[in-house]
C-alpha cells in the first residue's frame, strides 16, 4: 500500500491523486500537517513539499513526473501515454502546459479572489487541532510563501486582466471539446488530463469565486473535473482509444494553439538563457530561478500586454521529455511530430537545441 502526503488544496497532489485513482494503485491519503512534514517529508525529501508518496517498498517519491514515469513502468495497464511517438510528444507537452503555464490562472485566481479561504485552509492543514484563529494567523504565514510566486510569474495588477481573459477563452474550446470527447486525447485519460486536472481542481474548481466562475461558464468542464475526480467511484471503461494524431480534431487544434501561442515563445526562450547562463556556470545543482525574462500574454488580441517574470531552470527539464521522444524517434515519426505540431504553431520547440541537459538527483535538478 503506497502512503501519498497530500493536501487537498495542492495542485499537484489534486494531479497524482487523481493518477493513482485511475490506474487503481492502491493508496493510503495521509494529511499533510506539520507533524508529518516534521517526521515524514523533511527527513525523507529535504525541504518541505507537497505531494510526497512513500511506496510500499519504501521509496521515497516527490516530483509528479517521477511518480507517474514510476507507476507506468510498475504497473503497466491502462497507460496514460499513447502508444505512438507523436501521441507520446502531445502528452509531454500538455503535461508542461499543465503544469506550468496553467500556473498563471491559478495562482491569480486563487490570491486574487480567493485568499482568505485559502488561507484558512492552509491554516487548517497545518494544525486541524487549533482554533480557527490560530488557523488563520498560522495559514497566512504560510501563504506568503505562495502568493510571492505571483510576481515571480509574472502575475500583476497589470496582467490581470489579461490572464482572466485568456482563461476564460480557455473554458470556452475547452468546453467545446468536451462536447465532443471526454477527455482531452479522446475517450480515455491522458498524461495531459491529469497535469490539467491539478489547477483546474485544486484551484480553480475548489475555490469559491473561481468555482462559481467555471460553473457558470463552463459546466461542461466542470462535469470533467468531477469525472477526473471520481476514479476510484466509477473506473472508465478500457480501449476508449485516442484521437487520431495524424489528423487531430478541429476542437483539440483550438484549444492547443490557443494554449500554445503565448507559451512557446516562453518556453523556447527560457531554455535558450538556460543554455547560455549554463555555459558561463559551473553550478551542478540547479536553483529554481536563474534570471528575468520579458513575455506576453494574449499576443495579438486587444487585451495583449508584456510583463517580466522570472527564468525558470524546471521549464528545460519537462520541455527535454517531447525532445526525447522527438530526438529518439525515425524520420517517419519525426515528421508525423511535425506535422502534429504544426497544426497548432508549436513547431519551434522541436527546434530547441539542448547540448546541456539537466537530471535529478536527490529530489534536486542537476545538470547532467
């Protein structure tokens, strides 16, 4: 039996939670607290964090990626990665939008209109055992910690307007698609439902005002949370299938160039200061930031504003997964890639040059 720390709040624990659910691994859901970050998730992992999964063997497991890549090796059944080279590269590549760039809606959402019920929440998982003022007082030292990823994001009063209107374009081809299949790569879960379930659920469904925002704007993908959320109740039949990644619905196109056309140039320039700032650095474990970069959101649209944010060193680790299956593919394949990826402008993140890569290593990035 796998223990998984976990808070229900958390965005990637909303991910990995729903993942072990799905593939039917069984699990014990153990409250995140500070008695257990105390004995359980400091002495294991180093520095405190959420979600953390100790196996029934006693592997001590951190980052959602490595957990999934884990699973999908151990228990090989309902694979949430296509078989193919070119459904394997979309899987990687919306698991890094989900769980990058969705960060943009989700933490301005939640500190924007839902911050005291985070914070007492926070507050609560910390220590469910003291008063509800104790709770609060407690629950916004502990948020500080998250609302100053705001900025650091690139999350202001001046691109406010701007995320709440990409994200609401976003419900609406999400929604639409979901007219159409249940999940975002067809009639089965995918990688990408799951890096997309942890903000759309934890944050954004949760939340109050955000809540009642996707209620009303997109119940259709309301109804996909509760389904992302309720494997253990009810498991999806198996060989649903896959879309066809030689020629992916019009409603999937949508809604991945709609993602896609503010986040490659992030993405594709980030990696490329990462490289550059790589060669001048003799660092072998990695710091989570490296420097500044100007972005854009909303590109093209009346509501199109630039912002700093700070240079992320995670963004060349994931974005190494679609290269991988790119780079490890035949001509045949690799063409199929680009024809995929063409078909909603992301193509130029398979022109990414990576002479220096980065690993893991002690639950720490490193360069390799």
């Amino acid at each position: 039996m796998e223990t998984l720390y976990n808070v229900d709040a958390s965005y990637y624990g909303a991910k990995i939670r729903s993942y072990l659910q799905y593939k039917g691994i069984p699990f014990t859901e153990v409250l995140g607290d500070r008695v257990v970050f105390s004995t359980k998730i400091l002495p294991n992992v180093g520095w405190p964090v959420i979600p953390v999964i100790l196996t029934e063997c006693g592997k001590t497991l951190q980052d959602t990626s490595d957990m999934i890549d884990h699973y999908e090796l151990v228990y090989s059944g309902k694979s949430v990665l296509p078989e193919t080279a070119s459904g394997k590269a979309l899987s990687y590549w919306l698991e890094l939008i989900g769980d990058e760039w969705l960060k943009l809606p989700a933490l301005h959402y939640r500190w924007r209109y839902n911050s005291d019920f985070a914070v007492r929440e926070m507050g609560r998982n910390n220590d469910p055992s003291a008063t509800a003022d104790e709770q609060f007082r407690v629950g916004k030292k502990i948020a500080k910690t998250f609302q100053d990823w705001c900025p650091i994001y690139g999350i202001t009063e001046h691109t406010g307007l701007s995320i709440e209107t990409e994200y609401l374009i976003f419900l609406q081809l999400f929604e639409k698609h979901l007219s159409a299949f249940p999940y975002l790569l067809g009639g089965q879960p995918s990688l990408g439902d799951f890096a997309f379930f942890g903000p759309l659920y934890a944050h954004l469904y949760r939340d109050p005002a955000s809540g009642d925002l996707m209620r009303e704007a997109a119940p259709g993908v309301c109804d996909w949370v509760i389904r992302m959320n309720s494997f253990n109740l009810q498991q999806p039949s198996e060989g649903c299938g896959w879309v066809d990644f030689e020629s992916i619905p019009d409603t999937l196109s949508h809604l991945l160039n709609h993602l896609s056309r503010d986040f490659v140039p992030v993405i594709a320039e980030e990696v490329q200061a990462l490289q550059l700032w790589l060669q001048s650095s003799s660092d072998v474990i990695m710091p989570r930031y490296f420097g500044d970069g100007d972005f854009v959101i909303g590109a093209g649209g009346p509501h199109e504003v630039s912002e700093k944010r700070r240079l992320t060193t995670y963004g060349q680790w994931m974005m190494q997964r679609v290269l991988n299956v790119f780079e490890n593919s035949g001509d045949t394949e690799r063409k199929k890639i680009t024809r995929l990826f063409s078909c909603f402008g992301a193509c130029r993140v398979l022109d990414i040059v990576i002479s220096i890569k980065l690993g893991k290593r002690n639950f720490q990035l490193v360069r390799e």
